[in-house]
C-alpha cells in the first residue's frame, strides 16, 4: 500500500491537522494467484479409485467430512454408488439433493445450499463442498460456495455433457433472476473439476445434442480438426458411446475440454470482452427463458449459431459450402437451427442487452471460415433480418431435398 504519510500530531488543533486538497489517499494492490485442475478420470467412484477421496481432503486413512450437493436424478441414480465409496474412504458425506432444472436455478436455491453449510457447520477452509450434477448445479453450488463465508472450497463432479465440456471446467457461477440468465454470479474457481465419462451413459439423448452445440461452437471459432471429427462421428455418438469413451469419442472431448481451457485461462475474469467462446451466446440467452415449451441451453446455442453463421455468410466471412456443412451438421446433431419465437424484434432486442454485457459494444463473435473468428461491432436491424430469411430459406430448401431424397 503506498499513500500520504501523516505528519505527526503536535496538538489538538484539528483544523491546523487536516490535510489539503485533495485530502488523504490509498492506493491498494494486491495479487491472488488461481489454479485449478481439471481431469478426466474413468472409474471415479470405483471403490478402489481414491481421485474423488483425495478431491474431498480425505485418503489418508484418517475420516472427514464434506457436503455433497448433488442433482436430483444423479441422486436416483447412483446414491447407492455414492453411498459405498464414500463408506470405503471413510468420509461423512452430509447429502443436499439440488433440483438441476433451469427453472430452479434461483438466488433462493443457492441460499438454500449455504443453509446447508451452516447446519452442517462446515469449516471453512479444509472441509470440501462436493458439486455433482450438470450446469444447473454446478452453477448453483458453485455460487452458493462463492457467498458463503465469502468463499469455500468446492469440487465439481459434472454429469452431463455441457457440464463436462463446458459449464463444469470454467470459473462463472451464478443464477437467473427475473427474465436474465445468469444475471447475478462471481467468478469462483473450484479447487478440481473431475471428469468421468461414465456419468454420460445415463443421460438423455436430448442431453447429448444439448452438450455437442457447445463442442460444434468450439469447433467452428476454434478448431476445423474438431469440426471435421464431429462430420465424421454424426448418429454414432450416444449416450452408450460417450459412457464407453472410444478412441474417437476421447478425442472429441479432449479437444472441446483442451479448447476451451485454451480460451478461458488468459481471460478467467472476462477483462477483454472479445472472447471467441460467446459464440453462439449472443442472441440465445433470451430465446432460452422465453421459448415455451422451454429449450435446453444448447438448443437455444444452435439457433444462435445458426443466425450467426448466416450473418458471417452475407457479410461475406463464410463461404457457402461451409455455410452448408454447419448448418447440417447443427441439424445432423437433433439440434434446432430455428425457433417460432426468434423474431426480428427478439434479435434486435437480444442484441441491445448484450452490448450492455459487453460493456458498449456489440462484439458478436462470427466465424471466419470454419475453425475461426472474426468480431463485429455494427450489425444492423436490417442484417438480423437478412439472417432470419437465410435460415428460413436454407431451411425450406433442406426440407424439400430431403422430401426429394425420399420420394
């Protein structure tokens, strides 16, 4: 700290003590390093894996504690397994079943997961809160641990794929509130974020197209190796695929998982707002709170993707083969590549609260040719319903070749 010294006082004349304009002034600088691992590990609660044990401080022979918030399905599903790792390592596991819907991710639910805390009388920096489940949770607890005594430590254990790949390995947490998604939060990095594909095994179907949008966005800013990967891999990744993480599949996920890690460490607190991974995240955060019945987060991305790849087309950023092949393999996928309420006036209105996100500016992240970006700052109402057409089009003109192939 550096700042004025204080003449000694000689008296009790206060004004003869008073300093001058512009008066007394601190300067405060301090420097907080953050590290945290993220690790794909097979087998995590395989009694005889001590990964997750170690994550919770425990290992040693020697019994502890940690609160495991946990999704409710997950809960269902694999308590049992949960249940007798935990008795094999010897920690007292305080379980909180979380509900993983959107409609639960609120500031009352984390609340509700730091009363746990405090009934738990967690300490509060050697005792873990164990976060399992998809972005939901994920993002629930992770906020909740930020809040709670101004911080304590957690570790993610995401089961879904948008939680593998991408909700569970960066450092935002947060919740809606009113229509806003993600409107209030901290950046709160986890002490690990492990990753076990076997988790993937038992979600939805719909639950893997909701994850590839975020690996599709990854590859089209960043990666055409990845792109071309997922060209070749359409219909054979499935939930029994990606549970048994073959050659091809660990690829796909390494690349998702190294690419966005590649992205998020120089920029952890977003003090340059350019950053490639919005892509896609411009216009869907109010298409997904909006749609009824409600899309998954990923299915809100492709559609944004979707206009965002017509945009970089007409502006002459994306050749029409390329154009061609995104958009299939968007629809390749199951994911949607246009929605009822994605009007003009949405767009128009989607846009106006990003640039307030990013601070004045539009920057929407546009792909130049695949596998790369570009940002824009003056796109115009008449652009964004350009965009719509092409997409309405291309759509039409898909629907009847595919009528065509079948006849």
């Amino acid at each position: 700290m550096s700042g004025t010294t204080l003449p000694r006082p000689t008296g009790l004349n206060p004004v003869a003590d008073l300093p001058k304009p512009p008066g007394l002034h601190w300067n405060v600088r301090a420097e907080q390093p953050v590290a945290y691992s993220v690790s794909m590990v097979r087998g995590l609660l395989d009694l005889d894996n001590p990964t997750l044990a170690r994550a919770c401080g425990g290992g040693h022979g020697r019994p502890v504690r940690c609160l495991l918030a946990i999704d409710s399905v997950v809960d269902t599903l694999y308590r049992d397994r949960f249940t007798q790792y935990f008795d094999q390592w010897r920690i007292d596991a305080t379980w909180l079943v979380v509900q993983g819907d959107e409609d639960a991710k609120s500031l009352e639910q984390a609340v509700h997961v730091t009363e746990a805390m405090s009934r738990m009388g967690i300490l509060r920096r050697a005792e873990k809160v164990v976060a399992v489940g998809g972005g939901v949770v994920l993002d629930i607890v992770g906020f909740a641990a930020s809040m709670y005594r101004r911080g304590v430590p957690y570790v993610r254990v995401p089961t879904t794929l948008v939680g593998q790949i991408d909700a569970g390995i960066g450092v935002k947490t947060g919740v809606n509130h009113g229509h806003h998604k993600n409107r209030l939060g901290a950046y709160f990095a986890p002490e690990t974020a492990l990753i076990d594909p076997h988790f993937l095994r038992t979600i939805d179907p719909r639950h893997v197209a909701n994850g590839i949008a975020e690996i599709i966005k990854m590859a089209l800013v960043k990666d055409a190796v990845l792109f071309d990967l997922l060209e070749a891999t359409v219909g054979a990744i499935t939930p029994d695929t990606l549970g048994g993480c073959g050659s091809a599949v660990s690829e796909v996920l390494s690349r998702a998982i190294s690419g966005m890690l590649d992205e998020l460490e120089p920029n952890l607190w977003e003090q340059v707002l350019e950053r490639s991974v919005d892509y896609g995240h411009t216009f869907s955060p109010s298409l997904e709170l909006r749609a009824d019945p409600p899309l998954l987060h990923g299915e809100a991305v492709a559609v944004d993707m979707a206009i965002c790849l017509a945009l970089a087309h007409l502006r002459g950023h994306l050749a029409e083969p390329d154009t061609d092949r995104a958009l299939r393999l968007l629809q390749g996928f199951q994911l949607p590549i246009a929605h009822p309420i994605f009007t003009q006036e949405l767009l128009e209105e989607a846009l106006s609260d990003a640039v307030k996100h990013r601070d004045g500016l539009q920057r929407v992240p546009l792909t130049r040719g695949i596998g790369s970006v570009v940002f824009a700052d003056d796109l115009t109402p008449d652009e964004l319903g350009r965009a719509l057409e092409f997409i309405g089009a291309w759509t039409a003109g898909a629907r009847a070749e595919l009528v065509g192939a079948t006849a």
